[in-house]
C-alpha cells in the first residue's frame, strides 16, 4: 500500500480533467473506489489512458485502441481497436509480454508502434476468439470484477466510479508500476 493519502471517489472528474496523475495518487483514488460485480461488467466499454508517467501512457490510444467487450465471464476482448468501420478489431493477446518488455528496453519503438507501423501491423495479430475471461479478484484487499488473460501472465482490476465508468488496474508481472486506464461503458 501507498502512504498518500486516499483521495475521495467523488475527485475522480476533477483527476481526469487534470490530465495526469502520480501513480501513488491513482492508487489511492483506486484503493477509495468501489468494488464491481462480474455481471456490471458485461457489454462493450471504450477505453482510455489514465496518464501517471507510466512509459505505456497514450501508446494503446496512439494505437488505434478502442476498448474491451465482456460477451460473458469466459468471453472477453481486451484488445479491440478502431478500424473506421463499424466492427472493430480484436487482437490476440499472445506476444503482449514479449512486445511490452522490447517497447520498453528499445523507446524508439514505442514511436513506430504508435505510428503508421503499429498499426499496420494489428490486421497480422486479429482473431476472432475470445482473449481473456472475468472473475472475482481480491486485490489491495477488495473483492471486485478483473479480467485474466488467457495467454500473457497480465490481469486487468476494475473500481467503479459510477455504473458507467470504471478505473483500471494493468497489472503484469515484471512490471515495477501499475498501467491506469479508464472504461466508459458503449452506447
């Protein structure tokens, strides 16, 4: 846990206006928010970063992402991606870990990968197959909705802002800091 002191659910706006935050500052709004029942989850959500100076802020955005679908607890898409077309693009999740730790030692390619090349590039990764599943995860002491990947050692935990918006939690093994993000739930 974090030695900040927690900020109140109701500064969420006021954090998201701001344009950025620390790390210590997100958990603390994370740690005051609540916890998400499995089926609030379900549908589509589009996606955001939550800037805290983390070396991933602003590349799934830069990428083309565009959110997650929840079809069920064992159906889940946590990459899909604007196409300019009404069905979005959903990638596998496979090489994330191998693919995060190069973006990280090698920056120069988190400009390709956020540029023209990354995104010609996610057609190669498509799939239609769910990529992930839903379950109950205590995690910083709270019970509350998270996604697992089925093939990258990542989980996703989500605190409920409101019943349409949640914060997100990336957490990835050999990762030092948490990856924030916002999920709007889809019209």
């Amino acid at each position: 846990m974090t030695d900040a002191v927690p900020l109140p659910a109701s500064d969420f706006a006021h954090a998201v206006s701001r344009g950025h935050s620390s790390t210590a500052d997100a958990l603390s709004l994370f740690d005051a928010l609540s916890a998400v029942p499995l089926e609030s989850m379900l549908g589509r959500w589009s996606g955001a970063g939550f800037p805290t100076g983390h070396w991933l802020d602003g590349l799934l955005e830069a990428s083309g992402w565009s959110g997650k679908r929840f079809d069920s607890t064992e159906q889940v898409h946590p990459l899909e991606f604007a196409t300019g077309t009404r069905n979005p693009l959903r990638l596998r999740a496979t090489g994330a870990p191998l693919a995060l730790s190069l973006l990280r030692r090698f920056p120069r390619l988190r400009a390709a990968a956020a540029g023209g090349l990354g995104r010609a590039a996610l057609p190669l990764l498509a799939t239609t197959r769910s990529q992930a599943r839903l379950r109950t995860l205590v995690f910083r002491g709270v019970p509350s909705a998270a996604m697992l990947y089925d093939s990258a050692p990542i989980i996703d935990v989500f605190r409920g802002v409101d019943a349409d918006t949640v914060l997100g939690l990336m957490d990835m093994k050999g990762m030092d800091q948490p990856f924030f993000f916002v999920l709007r739930r889809a019209g």
